[in-house]
C-alpha cells in the first residue's frame, strides 16, 4: 500500500496491528504491536503464548477500527 493511502486510513481512525514475537535472547516476546500514526510502531499488548496473542488478534479484528 502506498504511504499517502496508509496516512488517510490513519487519519480516518483506522489503526494498523501485526504480531511481533520480538526477543533475541532465549525469551520469546509475543506482542501485538499497532500504528496509530505514520511510521511509528508500539506494543499494545503482551502475552505469554504465541496462540493467546492470536485469539486477540482476532478479536481485535471484529472491530471497524483495526487493520491487520
């Protein structure tokens, strides 16, 4: 998607998630980081399995706001 539709869907509300199973060293970080403004990522939440984070996911996406 090209950025001038990216920053319209931001402006119009929307928000953009993605999961994130961050970490280098042994412990595994399952995250769902999310874009509320251009270019600029942060957690919005963290969980201990990386299926617990994606039952959020999919709750999350039952509502309008959010893009995956």
């Amino acid at each position: 998607m090209e950025k001038n539709s990216v920053e319209k869907l931001l402006k119009a509300g929307y928000v953009f998630l993605r999961a994130d199973d961050g970490g280098w060293n042994k412990e595994r970080k399952y995250r769902i980081r999310y874009s509320d403004c251009f270019g600029t990522w942060k957690v919005l939440e963290k969980f201990p399995t990386k299926a617990a984070r994606d039952r959020r996911i999919k709750e999350l996406m039952e509502e309008d706001k959010y893009l995956y």
